[in-house]
C-alpha cells in the first residue's frame, strides 16, 4: 500500500506531489465565479477527444504521476480517439505557453464500472509518453487508503465546465470552495439519499457554487500537512441545475480505490 506516499516521486516527478510553484489563491468559486490563477493547479488536465480533425474538451482530469492522469469512468469511450493537455489555463488558446498536448497509450476503467447506478466512477489514463515537470506541470498527490474528510472541510474543484446552468464552457480554469458534506448528512432523504454510496464523497450543496458539465472527471482539491491530495473525482450532480441547494456535487472517493490505482499502474 502506497498510502500517502506520493506516486509522482516513484514515478517521475523528484521534487514530490501537491506543492505548486504558483499556490492557488483561495478566494474563487466556479458556477458564478472566477478564474483561477494560472498554474496554481498544476495537475489539472484536460481530456479532449478528436472529432473530424479537432479536438475537443470533454472532461477534466489529474496528473497523479509522470505518465498516469487519473479521471472518471464515465469520461471514457472506447470508440474514441483521446489526447490529454497539461499546463494549460485557457481552452480558447492554441499551444499556450507552458503546455503539452500527449497523446494516450491506453485507458483502463474500473471493472465494476456502472453508468446506471453511477458506481465506480473512476479510470485512469496511460500517457503515451512520460512528460517533465515543470512550473506549469505538476503531480497531485493521493490521499492515504481509507481517508475520511470531516464535515465542513475546505476543499476546491476546478474545471472549464459550464460557468451557467445549460451555458457555455469557461474559457480560463475556474475554481470554487466546495466544503465537504460528510456521509450523513449528503445520504438523508431530502439530500442525495440512497444514491450517495460509502465509495463517494459529497462537497457542496449550498445552492450557489458546484461543479458543472465538463468539470467531469476533474480533482476535488484538499490540502493536507501542506500538499494537496486529489481526494475526489468529479462525477456527478443534479441534472436540474448545477447548483441545487441540498444536491452537493459527488465525487468518486479516491481514498476507497488506493488498491486499485496501485495495481493498475504497477501491472501497466
């Protein structure tokens, strides 16, 4: 068991995970909010997919090593051709200084992957090729096996997903205080109920700030001991709005599928 050992150095990346050169300014939302500083969220990826000659965003993702991203189990297709950008700030620019387009050797999606109950939600990506750190490209780290956030516990999605309910992409990487909504509470009947499994995790849900469609697939941001873990995946929300009161923003829990990203990388 890794644990809360840092795949990036094992994997590539000396200089460790979770520390940006640039650190993130800690004021910003995402539905209704602003831009986050550039490269302060050095992991953030974007997964794009070729249609017809251009590619195109579809989901976000994490640098969790030198050539692994991890990402959600519904971002994938297997009747599509993927590239994954890293160290990039804004969608609207074509080879933004400081950014890397690589293509994807193979992507592996959890075997027990269900799109109708939307459990285990989570896939990783195998980089074509191993890329260097940089200022504007870093690892995030994993949380320990098992790690359970308190409630209220300051975290931060980030995306280019939809800045309105129904509107278009952000152009520029947005980023929002999601507090963590612990089990309890995000499972009650008026809240997310039976839906909400022990493998997720709920940060939200205050009615004005959440994740959106194209944040899919993108980091829930939770600083620890001074390094940021990627302790969700951004997996789902409410199909009405995209910042419901009582309808938190759920994540895939990274923490309860450490065995299974450790296997995976080290068996590919």
């Amino acid at each position: 068991m890794l644990g809360a050992l840092c795949l990036a150095v094992l994997l590539g990346f000396a200089s460790g995970c979770g520390r940006p050169a640039v650190p993130p300014q800690l004021d910003a939302r995402v539905v209704g909010g602003e831009d986050a500083l550039p490269h302060s969220w050095p992991w953030q990826v974007s997964l794009q997919y070729d249609r017809s000659g251009t590619w195109r965003h579809t989901c976000g993702g994490t640098l969790i090593a030198s050539n692994w991203v991890l990402t959600a189990a519904h971002c994938i297709s297997s009747s599509l051709t993927y590239r994954v950008v890293l160290g990039l700030q804004d969608l609207s620019e074509e080879n933004e200084a400081g950014s890397l387009a690589v293509g994807v050797e193979k992507t592996i999606v959890h075997e027990k992957w269900n799109s109708f109950l939307i459990v285990n939600d989570i896939a990783l990506i195998k980089l074509a090729e191993e890329v260097e750190e940089t200022e504007t490209i870093q690892a995030a780290c994993l949380p320990p096996a098992g790690l359970l956030l308190e409630n209220d516990y300051p975290c931060y999605v980030t995306g280019w997903g939809r800045i309105l309910t129904n509107g278009p992409l952000a152009d520029a990487l947005q980023q929002a205080l999601l507090p963590v909504v612990d089990h309890e509470i995000c499972s009650q009947w008026d809240w997310w109920g039976s839906t909400v499994r022990d493998t997720m995790v709920c940060a939200g849900g205050d009615g004005i700030v959440s994740g959106c469609n194209g944040d899919s697939g993108g980091p829930l941001n939770c600083q620890r001991d001074g390094a940021w873990e990627v302790n969700g995946i951004v997996s789902f929300g409410s199909g009405l709005r995209c910042n419901l009161k009582k309808k938190p923003t759920v994540f895939t829990r990274v923490s309860a599928y450490i065995d299974w990203i450790n296997e995976k990388i080290s068996s590919n």
